[in-house]
C-alpha cells in the first residue's frame, strides 16, 4: 500500500525545457493536488482536482498545466521552465471534503 | 496570500517540556487541519478539528479553535527528540476543496 507515489524525487533543468511531474495514488481517493513549498513560504496550491474530469486553478497556477489521467493518476507540467519554478512539488490526495489530505514525498525541482 | 500563518516560526525546548505552537487565519472555514513534516519528507495529517468544536486531542495532542479571534494552537505535551519537525496548519476557507497552509513552526526538541 504505496499511498502518494511521486516521480521523480529530484531534477535538474535548464531554462525552457519542459517536463512533466507524474503523481499516482493507491487510497481510491476522488481529489488530487499539487502544492509547491518555497522556503519560508509555506505551500502553495498550484492546481486541483477535485473529482475525475474536473480541474481548477489554485493560488500559483501561472507556468502550468495539469492532467486528471484517471481517478488514480494527477500530472503537473511544466511547459517552459523559469528558474522562479524551483521549488519543492508536491502531490497530495483526498477522499473528500472534511478528510485528511495524504501527501507524497515530493520532487526537488531545480531549474538554472 | 496566504490563509493561515504560525507562530512562532521557530520554537526550541528540552525534551519532555510542552511545545504549543499557534495558527491565526482570514476567513471563516469547515475545518483546520494540523500537519507534520519531517526534513525532506512529504507532510504527514496530524488532527482535524471542525468549525463548530472547541477542542480535540489526539494522544499527546491537544488541538483548540477559536472562530471568533480565527485562531488555533496546538499543544504537544511531554515532547520527544522524535518531534523534532515543522508543523503547518491548514485550512479549507469554505471551499471544501481547497487547502491553504500557513508557513509553519519548526520545532526543535533537545535530547
């Protein structure tokens, strides 16, 4: 029972390459999201999903895009990576409102 | 723009004291939630407390909401070396669905 399953954990870009941040949850959980942590910043919600189908923008949500794959699986790509994109990501999921949210390890993102 | 916002930022004390650790946010909500982070892993769900309850415990946890002052603190009592983290408190804004954190209290606990 894996939980939140992040790949991969680090990478290394260089300004405007893309790439895509895969997360898979095992829970049967119907929403997903992505979170970036910057020092001192707290986390911050990029994109949600709250049921498979549906997604919507969170707080930070300029510089990417998200695919709802299925029930079990959320991306988060980056089209043309900035440097002010590195960052710690993190993929969380949810059964539902008034429930805990379960979060994967992350990917250390850096971008030069 | 954050919802919520810790304090202290940093808090440091010897094993075995109690740490409290405080969490002011903006708007009303359905819930607050606590969390734990360990260095360099993902966040881990501590306690959930609803709008309409006071206080809740969790083992050494003691979790309070005040709606009116929008306010929470988390109590740990008797801490350990194994406590040694950040914690962040989290909360719905009556969206439901959507999650902002404060930017946490990292909490050091000396052997």
């Amino acid at each position: 029972n894996a939980g939140v399953t992040q790949t991969p954990k680090f990478q290394v870009l260089k300004t405007g390459q893309s790439m895509t941040l895969q997360c898979a949850q095992d829970m049967n959980h119907n929403s997903m999201y992505w979170y970036r942590q910057d020092p001192g910043m707290g986390l911050r919600l990029i994109y949600y999903s709250a049921s498979e189908g549906t997604t919507d923008k969170g707080e930070v949500p300029n510089g990417y895009n998200v695919s709802r794959l299925n029930k079990r699986e959320f991306s988060l790509r980056l089209e043309s990576a900035a440097p002010s994109q590195t960052s710690v990501y993190f993929c969380a999921s949810i059964l539902g409102g008034g429930w805990a949210q379960h979060f994967g390890d992350g990917t250390r993102l850096s971008i030069l | 723009s954050q919802q919520g916002e810790e304090d202290p930022q940093a808090l440091s004390i010897q094993e075995g004291e109690n740490a409290t650790m405080n969490c002011s946010y903006k708007t009303s909500i359905n819930n607050l939630q606590w969390y734990r982070q360990n260095s360099g892993r993902g966040l881990v769900h501590l306690i959930l407390i609803r709008s309409n309850e006071r206080e809740k415990h969790s083992g050494r946890l003691r979790v309070t909401l005040d709606t009116s002052k929008k306010s929470s603190s988390l109590l740990i009592t008797a801490s350990r070396a194994a406590d040694t983290a950040s914690y962040f408190c989290a909360t719905d804004a009556n969206t439901g669905n959507q999650f902002y954190f404060g930017t946490g209290t990292s909490l050091t606990v000396i052997p």
